[in-house]
C-alpha cells in the first residue's frame, strides 16, 4: 500500500485544486498536439468514465428527489433544448444568415440543440454545488435529445439531417444505465462511507479524464492557430461569448429558484455536449464548424474557474445540508 500512498496523494491533491487545475489542463491540451493521435481513440472511454466518476460522486437519493419533484429540472430542459436553439433559428433566420452560411448553421445547431455536457456534475461538483441537481438534469436532457435535436436540426440545417433518433436514444439509454451500474457496484463493494471520505480522490480522478478528453478533442486547433491565428482568435473569442450569453440568459429565465440551483442551471445551458452531436452527424464536419467545436472545450473548462467565486457566493447563501452529493466548500 506504501508504493500508492504517492499517487494517491498527488490524485487528491489535484482534485483540492478544482477547477483551477481543470483551466490549466484546458490549456496544457492546446500546446500538447503530439498526444492527441494517443488520447482521441480513447473519448468515449474518458465520457463513460466521468459519467461513472460523477453517479459516485452524488447521493443517489438526491438524483432520485430531484427526479420525483421534475418541475425544475423539466422545465430547465424545455429552456435548453427546445427554446434556446428555438429563438436561435428564429433569429438567424430573421437576420438572413441560415441559408447563406451553411457553416454557422451547423455550429448554431451543434452548440445549441445538445444536452449539457455529461461532465457537468464532474465541474459542479469541483466547484462545490449541487452535484445531484446537474447529473438529474444532465439524464433527462440526454433522454429527450434524440426527439429534439431532429427537430432543431430540420429548422437549422434542412431535411439533410443525418440523425437516427431511435439509435441515438438507444445508445444514450446503454450509456446511463452502464455508468450508473458501474458506479452502484462500486458503492456497493467500498460503501457510501468510503465513498464520500474520497470524494478529493474521485474530484482529482476527473481532472485526470478531463484533461485527456481536452488533449484529444483540440487535435489540430493549435495548427489551425499557424495557418490563420485572425481566425482562429476571432472563433475563439465567439465561443465564449456563446457560452456567456447562454449562461446568463439562463441566470435570468431561473432567478427566481435557490441562487445556487440557477448556477447549476446556467452552467448546463452554457455547456453542451456539442461531441455527441458531431458523433450523430457521422463525425465529420466542415472546417469552420470543427474549428468552433475544438475551440468551444476552452470555456467549458475555463469558465467555471473563471465565474468560481460567483458559484461560491451563491452556495453560502444556499440553506445548508448534509446530503454528501456536492455541496462540500470544495475549492474552485
């Protein structure tokens, strides 16, 4: 046991740095192009795994309490995935962009019609809110996408849509059910105890995964940056002002709910899993729209350590509880 002592503490470690140490991975993946051709094959390994990370990482009991009482989180997923990429083909339409730029119709539809990413729990809980509430909606949104996003995607895109709803349904529902088998085994065989005595583990676990999902899904943005850094700049920058605008326009609709909850909320809205998307659409797209879909990892992990202390405030005037799903004062 001596030889894991090091390790252990060094995952622990990372995992008190929250998402300071998920910002600096974020970046660490821009300058580290020689690992992606490693990493990339292994992307969907490194979602099961955070997904199996983030079931741990929650009280089940408190998923479940936010399931029985759907009207949050039903109505949070009406906003996300049918009223924002909504109001979006509305308005490009109404600007005359939809049929002239084919492209920015695609990204459009990418970073507005997916669910939230299905690392958000692992975020939420780096920051230290409400973990349960963000893997709830994370799981309802994942289950109503196949019957969404076509319909988005006919108002964004045209009838070429190349979704197969029933096979994406089937593959997210294998998904949840795996990664929540998983994570009911291991609970099982360690107990609850154990489970939320390493939550510093479980956190530094997901900075590890995290960061090779980061390294395999920026492949080649730091050549297009050579070829054309205007450009490239330009998309960047528009990624974050994407994911802003989502977050607060979502921080706005849910000011009326606990401060913290309209975090957790925000964060989803700001943060989708434009990857499960881009595998629905054949995993290839046009250069302009995979360059978005490269750079668009960059405020999923640099915006929760940039907006920590706000997330901070509204969790110290949250109602305190003991549940063990999240709400922990991790640092951030």
């Amino acid at each position: 046991m001596q030889a894991l002592s090091l390790p252990l503490r060094l995952v622990a470690w990372l995992g008190r740095q929250g998402t300071r140490a998920v910002a600096v991975s974020a970046l660490l993946g821009l300058f580290l192009p020689a690992l992606s051709a490693l990493f990339r094959p292994i992307v969907e390994e490194a979602i099961f795994v955070l997904l199996v990370l983030a079931f741990l990482r929650v009280d089940p009991a408190a998923v479940i309490a936010h399931v029985r009482k759907p009207r949050l989180v039903a109505l949070a997923s009406l906003w996300m995935l049918v009223i924002v990429p909504g109001a979006t083909a509305l308005a490009l339409s109404a600007i005359g962009l939809l049929n002239d730029n084919p492209d920015l119709a695609l990204a459009a539809f990418i970073v507005t019609a997916a669910p939230p990413i299905m690392s958000a729990p692992a975020f939420i809980a780096l920051i230290g809110l409400d973990g349960a509430l963000s893997l709830a909606l994370v799981c309802i949104a994942m289950m109503l996408t196949p019957l969404t996003a076509p319909l988005i995607g006919g108002a964004l895109i045209g009838d070429t849509l190349p979704i197969d709803a029933p096979a994406l349904a089937l593959r997210l529902a294998l998904l949840l059910a795996a990664s929540a088998g998983c994570a009911g085994i291991i609970r099982r065989l360690f107990g609850t105890v154990r489970i939320v005595a390493a939550r510093q583990h479980i956190d530094g676990l997901n900075v590890l995964v995290l960061f090779v999902f980061a390294v395999a899904v920026m492949d080649g943005v730091a050549a297009h940056f050579a070829r054309d850094p205007l450009l490239t700049l330009g998309v960047g920058t528009l990624t974050f002002a994407v994911a802003s605008l989502q977050m607060g326009l979502t921080w706005l609709v849910f000011s009326a709910v606990r401060k913290d909850h309209a975090f957790v909320l925000a964060h989803a809205a700001g943060n989708r899993n434009m990857g499960l998307l881009v595998a629905a659409l054949g995993g290839s797209l046009p250069d302009l729209a995979w360059l978005y879909f490269g750079l668009g990892q960059l405020p999923i992990y640099l915006l929760p350590w940039i907006l920590g202390p706000l997330a901070r405030r509204a969790a110290a005037k949250a109602p305190k509880r003991d549940e063990g799903h999240g709400v922990d004062g991790s640092s951030g």
